[in-house]
C-alpha cells in the first residue's frame, strides 16, 4: 500500500534558496505547457466551421467556442518543451514529473467533457495558468535519488549544478525504511517548503480478517459540539466531542478578522499564512487522533463493520444561519471518511458510508420507516420527536439520546445489506453514551493495545 507522509522541511539558507528556484521552474513549466496545450487547441477550432457559436447559460445567451476535447498528450508536450529554459533548469525526471502532471490535468478535462455532452456536469474549462512568479511542487521518482550514507541526493540538472553554493541531500524521517521511498515532493505550503515521502511499505489490504465479527457494527452520526456519535450492535455508544474543533476554528476566525481590520478584502501576510498553517495542523491533528480512536474501538470490540452516515453536498448547500453555518461547516468531517478509507483496509475493517436522510426524525425504538433523500412517502410522520437539544422522545414516552437515535438509524439502514444483528441495540446502549475528548483520551499504551488486538484470535 502507498503511503504519503508529509514532513516539514528544515533547510539551510543555500538549500532553501535552491528548492524555491526549482518550485519556480517548475511553476514556470507548468505555465508553458499550459500555453503550449492551449495554443494547439485554439488553433485546431479555427479551422472547425462550426467552432465557434452561441449557447445559453441559464437566462443569458453567451457566445464562444464549443466544448471539444483537447488532444494533446505526454509524449508532446515532453517532445515541444524539452529544449525549454524552464525544462532544463530542472532535472530531466522532475520535469517530466511536472508535464505528466500537466498531461494527467488535461486527460481528467477530457473526461468532463464527456460528462458535459450527458448533462452530468457543468460546462468544464481548460486548465488555468498558475500565478506568474509562483511556486509549485518538484517532485522526483526514486531513480533521480542517488542514496548515500543515510541521505537522498537529488539529481541535478547540468544549467543549474554550476550554481550551487552547497550540496543538496535530502534526509528521510528515521521510522521509515529507505527501501520503502518511491518518490520524494518537495512543495510550497503557506510560506514554508515541506517534503513528501511517498513510500511502499509492503503491507496488503485485508480483506477478511479472521478476528473481527463482520455481524457486528459501529455506526456514526455527525455533528458540530457532538462531533460524532456512535452506536454499536454490541449495546454501546459513546460521543467524541467537537466542541475543542469548533473552539479551534473560531479562535482562528477571530484572529484572523482583529488582524484583517481595516485592511482590503483580499490582503495577506506572511502572519496570515502563519496563522492557516498553524489552524491547518490543529485540523489535521484531531482528524487523526479521531480516525485512529474509531479504528481502535473496532479493534478492541472486535466489530468488522464500520457505518459512517453522510449526505453528498449537505456542507456547500447548507442553510442553518449565518452563525449555524460558521459552527457546523467547518468541522472536517468529509477529510476524517477519506481517512478512514486509508486506514480500514490495512486491518480487514468494512466501511460504508450511507445517507442520513430522516434518521434524526425517524424513531428507532419505534421503528419508523426510513426513506432514502427526495423519496419520502406522503403522509410519512415520525412516531417519536426531539424534545429538547440533544434529548428524543419515542412514541412510548422512553428518553434517549438524540444523537445515539441517529446513530442507530444509520446502521438500520443498512443492516440488511450488511447482514448485521441489531439484537443488542436497545433503549440502554442509546441513553447516556460516554463523552470522550479525543486529545486528551487517546493515550500511547491505549493504541499500543488495540494495535496487539489486530493479531490476537477472537475469544
């Protein structure tokens, strides 16, 4: 399986002088290949008759050129741009790196193309220049490395060598293997340069194992100070809590405007890049500590199911307020399921991500019907409602949780499909669920232990 591992880069002043020249380079290339591909296409619909013509968008009558596919490939631009300025300050690898990227850009717009023609997508356009004088990604496949004594040395091209005030090494983070790299990224990220390290550490996804009860489940709704909450077929629940996330966001939100005061609309420092990276970490941080504990408890519990409900655009589309939307769309819930995603196979756990429609109105003790998004049955009533915050009440006057309600309903949504037994999932695992506060309850000797449980046979 390849993993990517983002490390922050710590040069000296010769080195970091000689990355951001090539992050130029590269910048400047990806520029050129852009006018390259573009110049070719445009001059191909000047000699179509019917290129140019007129089309409407939504109320308005536009005119242009029409929506074709742009044949220019790898193999091409490598050719037409090999003698470039540009090309040849880099090395010849990392170049070719930056037009495959290019090319790969261009196949994707080809793709949406056509998607367009069936009315599945918005009108797509060509690829866009980069800002001129920016930086972009140099990236080198293994065989630019030359490996020496614990170090990388990148392959440098003949224009730029001459140059060079000191040598150029690259040092891997020591829990990885050197045999495992297979490409190295150097990127500019908000005023600081960081390195990648794509590596193959040759474990394989798992797709049974023989410890974990694929009848069983964990199911998760999300939230905002709930971030998410989660039931078990087991007849458990428990609550991460969100309310240090929204905490996070709102301090950076507030610093953010004291500082911007007065100041354009689109004005930005170096303080203001400082202020992201540090908001941008903190986000990440707790998307790990949080995928991991979810990983963990699956582990320990022995559950091989793993339920995720979420609606596909509820965040761009939401409409709670001003104050509602600050507070709930900027919790990462979306980067936490692409997480989880990388991390269920590597130990033989089953995710599936459904939609949530009504399952905070439906009644689970009661069993109300749960109809899909856009598909609910005239006359269709809840049997139980939400008392107060956090609190619903079922049509026998029982008290839950509300959140614990949603959760539950996601997994009956899927227990047919999945084959689960929701046998132990009554009123008491749904009633007082444990709060967890993922930075703080997510200590060493605890993943220490649900990583022995990966290996250990089911009792």
């Amino acid at each position: 399986m390849y993993k990517t591992i983002p490390i922050r880069a710590t040069f000296s002043d010769e080195e970091n002088a000689f990355w951001l020249f090539q992050c130029e380079q590269a910048n400047s290339l990806w520029n050129c290949a852009i006018y390259y591909s573009k110049h070719k296409h445009y001059s191909w619909l000047e000699q179509q008759s019917e290129a140019f013509t007129t089309y409407w968008r939504g109320d308005e009558l536009r005119y242009g050129w029409k929506t074709y596919k742009c044949t220019v490939k790898y193999a091409e631009l490598c050719k037409s741009l090999k003698d470039n300025p540009h090309y040849k300050a880099m090395a010849a690898q990392s170049a070719q790196q930056t037009l495959k990227t290019v090319a790969e850009s261009i196949a994707s717009y080809n793709q949406l193309v056509g998607l367009y023609y069936k009315g599945q997508v918005d009108r797509p356009k060509l690829l866009r220049y980069r800002k001129k004088g920016g930086k972009t990604a140099v990236t080198f496949p293994r065989q630019a490395f030359t490996y020496k004594k614990g170090l990388f040395y990148p392959s440098i091209s003949k224009e730029s060598k001459p140059e060079l005030l000191t040598e150029i090494a690259l040092e891997p983070p020591d829990f990885i293997d050197t045999d495992w790299v297979k490409e190295v990224t150097v990127r500019p990220y908000l005023g600081e340069l960081w390195i990648d390290w794509v590596i193959d550490d040759g474990k394989q996804p798992v797709d049974l194992n023989p410890n974990l009860d694929y009848s069983q489940a964990w199911s998760f709704d999300h939230g905002g100070d709930n971030w998410l909450t989660g039931a078990s077929t087991h007849g458990k629940s428990l609550i991460i809590d969100g309310r240090k996330l929204k905490s996070l966001n709102q301090g950076y939100a507030r610093l953010v405007a004291k500082y911007k005061a007065g100041k354009p609309e689109f004005y930005w420092d170096a303080n203001l890049d400082r202020f992201q990276r540090k908001r941008n970490n903190q986000m990440r941080d707790g998307i790990n500590k949080a995928a991991r504990f979810i990983i963990n408890r699956c582990l320990n519990d022995r559950v091989g199911n793993l339920i995720i409900g979420w609606n596909e655009r509820q965040k761009d589309s939401s409409n709670m307020g001003k104050r509602g939307n600050q507070n709930f769309v900027v919790i990462p819930t979306k980067r936490l399921i692409e997480r989880l995603k990388q991390l269920c196979p590597e130990y033989g756990i089953k995710l599936t991500v459904t939609e949530e429609a009504y399952t905070s109105k439906a009644s689970y003790l009661d069993d109300d019907s749960l109809p899909s998004h856009g598909e609910k049955p005239k006359g269709w009533k809840p049997s139980g409602k939400r008392v107060r915050r956090g609190l619903y009440k079922t049509s026998f006057g029982y008290l839950i949780n509300a959140d614990c309600n949603g959760a539950a309903n996601i997994a009956r949504k899927v227990a047919r499909q999945l084959s689960l037994d929701l046998t132990k999932l009554g009123r008491g695992a749904l009633t007082l669920p444990h709060r967890y506060d993922i930075f703080k309850s997510l200590n060493r000797s605890y993943r220490t232990r649900s990583e022995k449980a990966r290996f250990q046979p089911a009792l």
